[in-house]
C-alpha cells in the first residue's frame, strides 16, 4: 500500500518540479533568448532607419541644397520620434550636429577621434568612447556625397529601453506560466477527487480480498472506465466468494455421497463376518453391496469426466446426423422405469428426420441426462413431453415434465455440481448431482444454450440448441 501511496507524492513531486522548471526557464533561458531578440531586432531597425536618413540627408543636400538648419530640424524630428540621439559626424571624427543639442554654426565640436567605422562594423554597444554616461547601442551609415564619403550619420539607442522591453514581455510570460501552473494545479485537484481516490479505493478493496474479506462492498464511482474497474473488481470478488461457497458445498457433497455408501458397504460386511447377517441371508446383502459400489463407480466416472471436460476442454466429434432417430433409441432406454411408475413420454418431433450438426454421442448424453431428471422428478402416471422445433438455423429441443419443479430461488443454481433442490423428494436415490452439470458443460461446448422454466407442483422443461445441418440436402 505504501509503495502505491508514494505514486501520487512521486505525482505531486513531479508538478513541483514542473513548476520550479518552467521559472526557471523563462528566467534564464527565454530571458536570454529574448535579449537576444530584441537587441538583434533594434539592431535591424536602427540600420534601417540610419540608411534611410543617410540617404535622404545626400539626397537632399546634392540635388536641392538645403541648409544644415533643415538638416538638424529633420534629424530632430527623427530623434523624437525614434527615441535615438543622432549624430552627424564628418570622416575626422568631428560631431557636426547633435539632436540633444541645439545646433549652431559657432558652436565647439565635439571630437571622437577614436571613432572607425571599419572597426565597429556596423554596430557597436557601449558608452562609445566614453561620451555616454549609459550603454548605448550605436549604428551608423556613411553620408556619400558626389561619390565620396563626406561623414557618418549615427544614431544612438540607449540599451536599458530594450532591457525594459525585454523585462515588460518576461513580466507578461511569468503571469501567463503562473495562470498555467494554476489551471494545471485545477487539472490535479480533479483528478486527485475523480481518479486517485477511486483508486485508492480500489486499491484497499484488493487488500481486503487478498485477505479474503470478500463481504467488502466497493461501491463504483461513476461510469468511467475507473468506474467499470470498481465495478468489476466488485463483481469479481462475489465471483471469488460464490465459488469458495460452491467449493464448500461441493467438498461437503463429495463427502457425504461417498460417505453413505462407503458406510453401508462397511455395515453390512462387518455384520456378515461377526455373524449378525446370518449366511443364507449374504447373498441378498452382497447384492446391496454390489449397488453401492455401482453408485461409487458411477458417481466416480462422473467426477472425472466433469473434470475433463473444465480442464480439457471437450473434444467433440462434430458430424451431421439426424436427432430423430437418435431421440427415440435413448426413449426407449428408459421403458422399464417408465412402466414401473406409470409413465409415459410423448414425443413431438419435427419432419420424419431433422439433419443437425454436433457430436451425436454427447448431444445423447444430454438428452439421456434430461429424460433421467425428469423422470426421477416427475408423478407418477404422469406425461414427459420432449418436442423439437425449428427456428431460423437452430434447433431447440424441450424435454417437460409433470413433477414436483424447482423452487424460484434454485432455477439459477441447478446446473451447478452436487446441486440438488431436495434429494427427499426425488424418487431415485441413487442420482449423483452432477448430470445436469455435465449436460451444461456439454452444451457450452457446443456454443449452444440451454435454459430450464420451472413451477413448483407443476413442473420443469429444459430447453437447448443445436445447430441445423447446412448441408441436409444428400443426408436424409
């Protein structure tokens, strides 16, 4: 029990980790990828826009002239709209105009000597050279004029608005993970109350049969396949139980008919040898002893075949021949008990034969078996009916009696081994309980049914299947 609990800490555990991870990789590696992102993003539309003013800025200057104070008012505007501090710097290095100054004919230069467009390549990120009092991402594009490079126009970004961006999207994924983790702590809420607690349950009740507690009732939990699974195992513990019962009684069955004549054989031999049975009379007590262990062969040989045919498995010779023939031979076997009690078996067959498939040796057995209990239960003077009929590609076969019938609360029970409803009220003692056992197992075989109606003081028909011949044609 304890190993199968760990599996839901092991769960917990897991979604735990799920949790930490997932931070974990937003803060470190989808931060960095991000950075990356957007750095390289800005980069991309800075040196767009650089070309484009530089472009503009040649433009203008070669084909109309204008004046370096329109050049610095749309530089400003630029700037404003960019966010970029931009500067335009001729080849020495020197700061011509400044947007986060105003520009003046007269005013000191600002130099960057240090400045090399062919070391920077493009882009450089930094305090550049030292002017910035914060990191700036610098791009840059020359100013070609007449086909010569008069300067360099560049546009400066600080570093920490891409750094805000990066963290304002971060804060964005960290509530999306968080509403996550959440809906996904909501999926283990469900199913901590619809498939870990069943479960457990289920669980429970498997200890409690395996202790052979099989009262216990689980009750199922839906109509899931957890549910089904409850449902099942529940079944299956009644199962379990009804066959410790069945096995009971059959134990308890086995005993007492082997218990009987096992006594009067050992009655009646002892009291031929002390004498109390006197020697004229041991030819009719040798009699009764002979019967009795007629009786214990014959409920032996019907042990080991009920046996055989639940291990095994039933071989079956399976031929077409026909039943009608077959029905009146095994009638006729049981004339002498017939007229000793006075009755008679009505036969309603179909058609002068009746081609079906199975194995004729043991579809006789069951009809033997079913005559011999209706027989055994019936009154006497009374009229067994054993009819056939036709339906679609089966035949259905009904042996009915006029007896004493089966009690409602042991029509369910009657094919099971030893099962007897009343043996005081049969008319035959010497039955061994399992006939009706074997014809069932025999039917089984034969993928057919069989069924029995039943009422008390009235009395009882079997009814089974076979299939018809689909080839009567050539066999009549």
């Amino acid at each position: 029990m304890n190993s199968k609990r760990s599996i839901y800490n092991k769960l917990i555990t897991v979604y735990i980790l799920f949790g930490i991870l997932s931070f974990l990789t937003v803060s470190l590696v989808s931060s960095r990828l991000l950075k990356n992102y957007l750095m390289n993003e800005r980069v991309d539309v800075l040196n767009r826009e650089v070309s484009m003013l530089a472009n503009i800025y040649t433009n203008e200057s070669r084909i109309r002239g204008i004046s370096n104070e329109l050049v610095y008012e749309y530089l400003k505007s630029v700037s404003i709209y960019s966010g970029c501090e931009i500067w335009a710097m001729d080849t020495a290095g020197r700061v011509i105009m400044n947007t986060s100054e105003e520009y003046r004919d007269d005013a000191p230069r600002l130099e960057v000597p240090e400045f090399d467009p062919a070391l920077i390549r493009g882009h450089v990120i930094g305090d550049f050279y030292g002017h910035f009092d914060e990191e700036m991402l610098s791009v840059y594009a020359p100013l070609n004029i007449d086909f010569r490079v008069r300067g360099y126009l560049v546009m400066h970004y600080p570093v920490s608005r891409i750094f805000d961006s990066n963290n304002d999207i971060l804060n964005v994924t960290y509530i999306t993970v968080v509403i996550v983790f959440l809906l996904s702590l909501l999926i283990m809420v469900v199913f901590t109350l619809y498939v870990y607690r069943p479960l457990k349950k289920i669980t429970f009740a498997t200890e409690e049969y395996a202790k052979g507690n099989y009262e216990y009732k689980l009750e199922p939990s839906g109509d899931d396949e957890v549910g089904y699974l409850a449902a099942t195992l529940g079944y299956m513990a009644s199962e379990i139980a009804r066959g410790e019962d069945n096995e009971k009684k059959f134990i308890a069955n086995v005993s007492h008919d082997f218990r009987s004549p096992l006594t009067s054989i050992k009655g009646y031999l002892e009291a031929m040898i002390d004498g109390t049975i006197p020697p004229e009379m041991h030819d009719k007590y040798m009699r009764i002893v002979l019967n009795e262990t007629e009786r214990l062969t014959k409920l032996t040989n019907s042990l080991l075949q009920l046996n055989n045919l639940n291990v095994k498995g039933i071989l079956l010779d399976i031929r077409d021949f026909d039943i009608n023939p077959m029905i009146k031979r095994t009638c006729e076997t049981f004339e002498g008990r017939c007229l000793e009690r006075g009755i008679t078996i009505e036969l309603v067959l179909t058609g002068e034969s009746m081609i079906v498939s199975g194995d004729e040796t043991k579809i006789q057995q069951v009809i033997y078996n079913l005559l011999d209990n209706a027989i055994k239960f019936s009154f006497d003077n009374s009229t067994i009916k054993l009819e056939t009929t036709e339906k679609n590609d089966k035949l259905f076969v009904s042996v009915k009696d006029s007896g004493v019938g089966i009690p409602r609360e042991s029509i369910g029970l009657v094919f099971d081994r030893f099962y007897k409803t009343d043996p005081s009220r049969g008319k035959d003692k010497k039955g061994t309980g399992l006939g009706l056992a074997i014809t069932k197992e025999i039917i089984k075989a034969h993928d057919e049914n069989i069924n029995v109606i039943s009422t008390e003081g009235v009395g009882t028909e079997f009814i089974f299947t076979i299939a018809k011949s689909k080839e009567r044609e050539g066999l009549i």
